[in-house]
C-alpha cells in the first residue's frame, strides 16, 4: 500500500464512463482493505477454510467466478489502453505456442516496440497471502514482482517471436516493476496521440478500479455463499 499507483482509483472523482465508479458495495470494501479494517464478517469457504473479516482468505482462495471475471476486466482495460495507444490487440488468441496449449491473455496485431508483436499475461495477487505475506511485508511490491519473475521464466522460450510482458499487480494496489514499465509505454504513446498529460494518471486509475472492484466481488461472493450455507444448515 505504500506504493504510489495503490492510491489512484481515490485521486480523483470517479466516472463512469473511464471505469472508475465503484459501487455503494465495491468502495467500502476497497477502503476497508486499503486501510486494514473489517470488511466481512467471519465465516467458512466452501473449501471448507475459515472466512476472516479482512478477506484475505477469500482473496486467495481459487474457488468462485469472481476471480475469473476480474482477470478478464483487468486484461480487457489493458487491451483497451493499447488501442487507444495505436497498438490494436487482440485478447486470448489461440495457436501462439506451437508445441503446447500456453495461451497468451493478449497480443498486439503488429510489432509494438522490439520488432515483434508484444504479448501480456497479467495476474492478481494477494498481497496478504501467507505464502507471500512475509516478502510483502519487507518489500513493496514483492509479492507481484516475484508473479512476473514465474511468468517470464514459464515462456522465455517464447521470446523470440513475441515481445512477452508479464503484469503482475497486487489486491492492495501495487503493480510489478514490468507492468508499470507498460503502463508507461502505453502512456506516453497515447500521449504522442493525443497530447494529453493526465494520460499516465487516467491509465493507472481504469487498470486500479478494475482490482479493486474485482477485490470487492470476490470478498462479497465468497461471504455470501458461507451465509447461505449457514441458513440451510440452521434448524
């Protein structure tokens, strides 16, 4: 949370129309974990682990919809800045792997900026997961930047066709340093375009709130579903 990205979604008025308006559900929940208070009550995944009150379980748990849903926002709003930045991209192309069934979460149409088609993977992590809370907690950004390290290592192979990026970002609003390289060629080429210097800013805040609304169902599905396995099993 120390980061300076973490902070975008509340530096400005939220608008609908650039993806930043939480939800009356969404907003208390994403300043609740902003700020390390309450945002749940105590319950039982379905994967029959225990529910604490600051989501941190159910923003590592892989069961639920919701995980996937924001995966697919987040990596929608990266497609969406590249376009904007004159790069046309495509999201979940199949066949890019010859040999097995690896698929990117996106790719630009033509070279980007090594003279080859840039591709991306992003991912979400827990900032508070046990398994990188120890890390986090020394380091800003730690947990996402170790996300990129595997993701780099997992098609290295693949470098000398496509420009590979991975984007790593955090649930309490870190991103990884390679994601925020991106975020910063996506930036200045939209700038180049359209001249505006809020560019960089507006980019940061769409990517943010896509998170953190995502943070937000994710916490709200996992709690709803323990409260209505409490209600059928009550007498």
């Amino acid at each position: 949370a120390s980061t300076p990205e973490s902070a975008a979604p509340y530096r400005t008025l939220p608008n609908g129309r650039d993806g930043t308006r939480l939800t009356n559900i969404e907003l208390p929940i994403a300043i609740g974990l902003r700020l390390g208070l309450p945002v749940a009550a105590p319950g039982t995944c379905e994967c029959q682990q225990p529910l604490d009150v600051y989501g941190d379980h159910a923003l590592s748990c892989n069961r639920g919809v919701e995980r996937l849903r924001r995966h697919d926002e987040l990596n929608a709003r990266i497609r969406d800045s590249l376009n904007e930045a004159g790069s046309l991209s495509i999201l979940e192309p199949a066949g890019l792997a010859a040999r097995d069934a690896r698929r990117f979460d996106g790719v630009t149409v033509a070279a980007y900026e090594r003279g080859r088609p840039m591709a991306w993977d992003a991912t979400v992590i827990h900032t508070c997961a046990p398994s990188h809370l120890h890390a986090s907690a020394v380091t800003a950004r730690a947990a996402a930047a170790s996300a990129e390290a595997r993701k780099q290592n997992k098609c290295a192979d693949l470098s000398v066709q496509y420009d590979f990026r991975p984007f790593g970002a955090e649930t309490l609003g870190a991103f990884g340093p390679q994601a925020l390289d991106l975020v910063e060629s996506m930036s200045a080429r939209t700038f180049n375009q359209c001249g505006d210097p809020g560019t960089r800013s507006r980019i940061l805040r769409r990517l943010a709130a896509a998170i953190q609304a995502g943070n937000a169902r994710r916490i709200v599905e996992a709690h709803s579903r323990a409260h209505q396995e409490r209600l059928r099993a009550a007498p």
